[in-house]
C-alpha cells in the first residue's frame, strides 16, 4: 500500500521535478537526512559557526529533515574531512573519525524504520557506517548498519534480541548504495545493495520498540571505536517502512549523489 508521503513525491515526480527527501518527512516523521553535497549543512567547528570547505574538517552537519538531529564531533582530531572528488561531495572517515547527534533521536513510539546510505568502504575490518546508540550489543531497541570482513554489509535490528541481514559479495574497496528495512513485531529485516534484495533475516527480533538514543555516524560511541575507513555521501533514516516507490525514488537520490549505477 502506496502512503501519502510516496502518493506526494510521485505526483513531483510527474510534474518534472526532482525528487528531495524532505517529501519523506512531510507526514512528521522521525529520523534525519544528512547531505554532504550542501556545503551551507556544514561547518568546521561543532558549534557551527565556521563554514566547512572542501578539504577541511567538519565537527557539525545539519539534519535537512527539519527534526533538529544535527550531528557533531567536539573533538578536532575526530572529525571527518569534506571532501569532493568528480563533482561528488563525502565525508571521508580514516579510520579514527565520528559524528554523533547532538542529542537523542527519539523513536520510542515505532518498531518499524527505513535507512538509506551512500558509502565507500575502503578496507573490510568491522566498521560502523552508522548506529542508533553506543553499543547495540548491550542496547534494546536500536538499529545498525555496517560493513565487515569478506566484503559482508550488514542491516542490523533489535527488539530484545539481534537480528542479521547480511551479504558478503562486496570486497573494499567497494561504492554503494545500501538500504536497510525492519519492523520489530514481524521479525521483518532487510537489506538491499545497489537497488537489489541481498540479504534477509526473519529471525527473532524479540520485542518492543526502537528507542531513544543518539545517533553515530561512521563509528561507535563517538568516535571511539569501530570506525570507517572510507566515505559517506548521503544518509537518510525514517521511522516508518518505506514503500515501494519511496525506496525508487529515494535509493535514486542517494546513487546520484554517491556516483552509482543502480
């Protein structure tokens, strides 16, 4: 069933204009959508008062789905490097970088929620493109999403219990478009790469619903560990299932931003 929000970006779309994911929030949904290619989201300091350029540090982007969950990094040596490399703009994570939301997204009152990002994995050791809280391990309610040994991408979800989507056909260095799609009291996880079904999981997720927590973003715990080597283009999160032609249109978003071919 095709919900108000696909309802609206599809008559955009026939109307001729582009397609931007703030149509995905219209209804008051929860989440973020952070945009590495708008250069006015960014700044340098985490208090937002020097303007990020290209080749320099960015401890704050803006979260473009007027929900307020900026994310930042306090300390100088952990931040993320804009970069532009063909037109395309990143964030590039060597290895001990993060961003963290300033303050807790909160999804305590769903148990569904959909991720897109645009990322570059440059090694295949176990990093966090992004986590709903310091540590899902030991954290009901939360969410993750990241890449591993043997070319795995993981979609992670959690009730009272952990459940994997997994594929491992992506050795780094690897470009992608990765979506993640989970609903807790269905068991339902999925992860799709490149506009494609790779990995499912209906596998107990236990219960109750996601949480209240901060967001991280190339890294565990504020930088602190698990951290990504390599880039992020776009991201966006939703607490609700996306439908079918919200996941097109928004997976067509990220890969132009990210330089895919979907």
């Amino acid at each position: 069933m095709i919900g108000i929000g696909a309802t609206l970006f599809k008559v955009a779309n026939i109307a001729g204009r582009k397609f931007i994911p703030s149509v995905l929030f219209a209804n008051g949904e929860k989440g973020a959508w952070y945009d590495p290619s708008d250069l006015a989201s960014m700044f340098q300091s985490s208090d937002g008062t020097t303007a990020a350029v290209v080749d320099q540090p960015v401890g704050y982007i803006r979260d473009k789905s007027d929900n307020g969950n900026h994310a930042i990094q306090a300390t100088s040596a952990k931040r993320p490097t804009l970069r532009e490399t063909g037109g395309l703009y990143y964030l590039e994570f060597g290895g001990a970088q993060g961003l963290r939301t300033a303050s807790n997204i909160d999804f305590t009152g769903t148990d569904t929620m959909s991720v897109f990002v645009g990322v570059k994995k440059d090694d295949d050791t176990t990093d966090n493109i992004l986590e709903h809280s310091a540590n899902i391990g030991g954290t009901n309610g939360t969410f993750r999403v990241q890449s591993g040994t043997s070319g795995l991408y993981r979609n992670q979800s959690k009730g009272s219990v952990l459940s994997n989507a997994n594929n491992s056909d992506n050795a780094a260095p690897s470009t992608n478009v990765l979506t993640g799609q989970s609903k807790i009291s269905t068991d339902l996880n999925v992860l799709r790469i490149d506009g494609v079904e790779a990995g499912t999981s209906t596998s107990n997720q236990g219960t109750g619903n996601y949480i209240s927590e901060q967001l991280n973003i190339g890294s565990r715990n504020n930088g602190s560990s698990a951290q990504l080597t390599g880039r992020i283009y776009s991201m966006v999160i939703r607490n609700v299932l996306s439908s079918d032609a919200e996941i097109a249109s928004t997976e067509a978003y990220v890969a132009n931003k990210t330089g895919v071919s979907l």
